[in-house]
C-alpha cells in the first residue's frame, strides 16, 4: 500500500544515498521494510542487473519485544518507539515516491495479544500497511535473501535466520539441481517451499523450523542468572533442546558438500570480531566463511570479556553488546549439532528476499523471473 502523502505535497526529489549512472526513476524502485522483535529495517532500491542498488535505508533498534516475555503484550513505551521510527519510513517513502512496497512485521507482533491492534494503530498514525507474516514466509524470505551466497559446491544447505523474537532454519537438499543452478533454485523458492518452477530443477526442503526464542527473548528468558557463562551455557543448551522436532537434528553431514548460511546481527557480529575491523564493513563480512574453531575463539573471548569488557568493546557496538550472548549462545548450539567448515555469513535477511521476490516476480532481474 502506498502510504498517504500529507495535505499540499508536490513532487518529492529523487535523492539517492550513493552515485548511480542515470537518475532514479521512481517507478523502478521498490521498497522493502522488516518490524522485528528488536529492530526495524527498511531499504529502497532499484534492480540492477541480476542484483539490485540499494538507494536508501534506514534501521533503528526499537526494541519492541521488551517485557513481551513476562507480560505477554507489547508495551506502550515500545510501540511508541516504534511509531517515531515508522514515521521516519514513511517519510523516505514519500521522498522517493516509492510505489512498490512490502511492509512486514514477525515474531513479536505474532506472538503478542495486541499485535493485531498495533498494526491497525500503525495505519492510523503513519498511513502505513503492514502484515504480520506467519514463521514459514519468515523463513522462506530469509532463504532466498541468501541465494547468491550458495556455493556451487553444496549438496546440502542449512540457512539459519538468529532474529530478535525467534530463530528459523530451513535445510535444503541441492544434490539433485545441477551445482550452477544451485542460487537460482534457492531464488526460485520465492513462490513456496513446495516443488519448482516448470521444467526448472528444484531444490528440496527437508524440513524447517521456527523455534520461538531469539537474541532477546533468549536473553530475556534467563535474565535472572547472575553467573556470565552459566547464564551463556544455560541459554545454548535450552536452545539445543528446542531442536529436537527438527528432523536433520539427528543427522549429522559430511563436511563436505554441506553449507550453513547464517543471517542475523550475531552472526556478523561474529564475523566483524574475527576480522578484527574498527569500522563495520558490510563488503568485506558478507559472504566471509568462517570455521567452527573460528566462531568458537570468537565467542570464547566474549566470554572472557565479561559484560563489562563487552559494553566497551568497539567490535561489538552498543546495540549489539546486551543480545551478542544469547545469539552466540544460539550459534554456539547449531555449531555443536552441525560442525561445519564452510558457515557463510550473510549481511542480508528479509529486506533482502523480500525486494529479491517482489522483482523477481516482476521479471525486472536479469535471468528471471525465477
């Protein structure tokens, strides 16, 4: 839905965050915005070739889910947050004059008793629409904001979402889809987990989860540990615990052939601590593959740290330094199930699969419409 422009305003200019070749139309551009448990993010861009550009952006941590776990609905304190940073998207989407959109919220407002009743209040303060997706589109996006990080070499893929409110995994069987089909296949799944598209080959879903915990909730959830690494412990395993239901649980793969892609601020948290950067580089983390032993020194020294070491650490950042524990906590138990040589870390989520699906679908890409 196109939000409602004020009373009085003319045309908007086309302002872009980078320099692009031509000037942006309008009409080419697509919006895509996620409301999390903890954070929410909104990026417009234009496709571009087989990719797309990113014009502009915007991501604040609102921490909507605080207190959801005790109280069960959301807070007035937190929905206020949330409205100021929607007004700020809702804006952008008028400068940009942005027609194609697709507005999401997930765990939080799933779960919370006046979910439904703050997506109706979004509507009356910002003019914005937004759908509460149900865990399988959450999981599906997620995947398919991934497709391009797919190895040619990988049989079996597990893609691992950490987000604020809940955690989603899909693993997906790619021995059948011959290796440079492989990222096209994932893509494909932007119409359903179930079969491919035509004469395409398809990629297999062997099973998929949305286990209910995130970095905050997880976090919240064992609060009142005092001790820094029986807290951490406690987390990773009741975190374990929650994978029972999900059949690859008892199968671990060969090394070879198999691929996790982690999406998620832990994740790259993780990565950007293994590089040892100052600054946060998005082109040097996204798509880095990281060992098991090298997430697990990563952590290691977190730990060390203690939670004073942490709020000070310049590799963490203060809106990560409270959750890292608990997302390291989750990471730390896939790895435990899973090890692997080849976990790819994706700066991408779904922002990323929803433009990825709402061009695809229009056949704007290069090679699709998928």
């Amino acid at each position: 839905m196109t939000p409602k422009r004020p009373k009085g305003a003319g045309v908007f200019p086309k302002a872009v965050v980078a320099p692009v070749p031509s000037p942006v139309d309008p009409a080419s551009l697509y919006a895509a915005l996620d409301l999390g448990t903890n954070s929410c993010r909104m990026l417009i861009a234009q496709p571009k070739g087989s990719q797309f550009h990113v014009v502009d952006s915007f991501s604040k941590s609102v921490q909507l889910g605080r207190g959801l776990e005790a109280s069960g609905r959301l807070s007035r304190s937190s929905m206020s947050r949330t409205i100021q940073a929607l007004r700020i998207c809702r804006k952008k989407l008028i400068k940009h004059d942005v027609k194609r959109m697709r507005l999401v919220a997930t765990e939080a407002c799933r779960r919370a008793t006046n979910g439904k009743a703050f997506m109706a209040n979004i509507r009356r303060e910002t003019g914005l629409d937004l759908e509460i997706i149900k865990p399988e589109e959450e999981a599906r996006l997620a995947v398919v904001s991934c497709a391009p990080l797919v190895s040619t070499k990988t049989e079996q893929l597990l893609v691992v979402d950490i987000g604020g409110g809940s955690t989603e995994l899909v693993w997906i069987d790619l021995s059948k889809v011959p290796p440079l089909d492989r990222a096209q296949s994932i893509m494909r799944m932007g119409r359903g987990f179930s079969g491919g598209v035509g004469d395409f080959p398809a990629a297999s879903v062997v099973d998929w989860i949305s286990v209910p915990l995130g970095v905050a909730t997880l976090r919240e959830m064992f609060d009142d540990v005092e001790d820094d690494a029986g807290r951490y412990a406690l987390m990773s395993v009741h975190f374990e615990e929650q994978l029972a239901d999900f059949s690859p649980f008892y199968h671990e793969p060969p090394r070879e052939g198999f691929q996790i892609i982690g999406t998620s601020g832990t994740v790259t948290t993780v990565a950007a601590t293994h590089l040892g950067l100052r600054r946060y580089d998005r082109t040097r983390v996204d798509g880095l593959r990281m060992t098991s032993e090298q997430i697990e020194r990563v952590i290691q020294g977190y730990l060390a740290m203690g939670p004073k070491g942490r709020r000070v650490n310049s590799h963490i950042g203060r809106d990560r330094q409270s959750l890292i524990m608990s997302g390291s906590a989750i990471l730390q138990a896939l790895l435990r199930v899973w090890p692997t040589d080849r976990l790819s870390v994706a700066d991408r989520g779904l922002r990323e699969g929803i433009l990825y699906s709402q061009m695809s679908s229009d056949g704007v890409l290069e090679g699709g419409p998928f």
